[in-house]
DNA sequence: CGAGATACATCGCCTGTCAAGGTATCTTGC
DNA sequence: GCAAGATACCTTGACAGGCGATGTATCTCG
C-alpha cells in the first residue's frame, strides 16, 4: 500500500476527479479508487468523510440522500460549477508541483558519475 | 509558490537528493532549492531544520560543523549508507505515488465526452 | 552605526490522516 | 430464526509534518 502521506493533499481531487463523471457515493469512489490503483491505494474511511465534509463546507460538492428501495441508504455527491472550477486548478497545481519533485528528487542522479 | 502540502512527505528526500552530491548546509540547500525551482519553492526554515532533526534521528545524515575563519557558523550534513539506500526507496515510492496520483486525477477528463 | 544578509534554532498552532469505535440494513448459510 | 459478513454512514481523539513568530550571533556595506 502506498504511503498516503506522498498522497496527502490530493485526496479532494481524487475525490472531486471522480465525481466528474457521475455523482457518487463514498463506498463506491473507494472501491472504484482500489480497482484503478489495481489495490495500491484506498482512501481510510475516517479520511473519507472527513473530505467529504471539507468538500461540501467549501461548496465544491452537494449532497442528498438516495433513494435506494433494499440494502444500506446511501449518501450521494454531485460536483458543483466551484468543485469544477476547483478540480481544473488543483490539477494544474499538482502537474507543476509533479515538475518539481521529479526535478529536486533526481538532481543528484549521477552524483557517483 | 507550490502549495507545500502537495510536497509534504517528499522534504526528507529532497535534503537527501541535494546531498548526495556533496555535504551541505540549510542556508545552502535552500538557496539550491529556489534556484532548481525557479523560485517556484523554497523550504521554510522551520520546517528545514525539524526535517535535519528527523534524519539525523534515523541515522540518514550526519552533522558537523562546518571550519570557516568568517561569516555566520555553519553546520554541515554528510549522506550515510543508511541515507543513501533510504534515498532509493523513497524515489521509488514517489514514482509509484506519482503514476497512482496521475491515474485518479485524470479519470475523469473525458467526462464531458 | 544601522540595515540587511547569512546562519542556526525552538515553540506553539493548524491541518490532514486514521485507528478505534459506533449505528443500521441486507444477504447468505446453517 | 439467527449469526456472520458485507454494505454504508459517522464521530472522537491522537499524531505527525509544516510553519509563523521569535530569538540568537556574525559579517558586510554605506
């Protein structure tokens, strides 16, 4: 399992990613989050609801109960014009901040050269 | 400037990345940083020296001072094999966490398709 | 002699993660 | 009928890393 403190940070916009193409619930996006990762990452539950709350305080995401007939309720999101707005940014955030890792982390590549 | 919670978890290994090429100091390591960027990031000094706190601690650097004749005092870190082989693994953790990150964040860009 | 750069260091706060614990419903096997 | 396990949601308290604020001391330049 990956470390998820190299992934702290984007947990929003995994989150916000997701909800792009259709509104969602939190059991699912963690199961659609382990298939895609091929089981090398999973969002802890705690993790989860705790973003969910920072998403909707923000007004980046809107929730409503389902109307499920049998088995659990469920709690589904849909992303707002902001959660889009801010989806686009973040992800320009992180493929500037990915530059600059990859620059700083292989700086001294061939120190033994 | 790159928000540093995208970076959080990657300080350790940039100070090691930087100091595998040669020891060094905080004033200097910083200063490589902002240059390597193009001041798009800089460490905080806080934040420096409790990373050069933790690594000494795990035995990844080893600290001493530094014989200038002039100028403020400074205190250099030398890379240990531990440092070296930590290093390693935590590049290829990145690398890891960056196709993961990539993977979940663009999921969603066909969604308008 | 004051301002600003160099250089190191600590304290206390903030934020995001998460282990642990809790609730409720449905399905499956015995 | 009922225990076990999956589905599904939620909260609390602790912890770790980042960092603003603050403090020290030295050197250079005008």
């Amino acid at each position: 399992m990956i470390d998820a403190d190299l992934i702290r940070g984007h947990t929003d916009t995994i989150i916000l990613a997701q909800l792009l193409l259709e509104d969602s619930y939190g059991y699912e996006i963690n199961k659609t989050i382990r298939f895609i990762t091929d089981e090398r990452y999973e969002l802890k539950e705690a993790t989860l609801y705790t973003a969910f709350k920072r998403l909707e305080d923000s007004g980046f995401v809107h929730s409503y109960w389902g109307s499920e007939e049998s088995g659990a309720r469920r709690k589904y999101y849909r992303i707002t014009p902001n959660g889009r707005a801010a989806y686009a940014e973040q992800v320009a955030s992180w493929k500037e901040a990915k530059d600059v890792i990859d620059k700083l982390l292989t700086m001294g590549e061939n120190a033994h050269a």
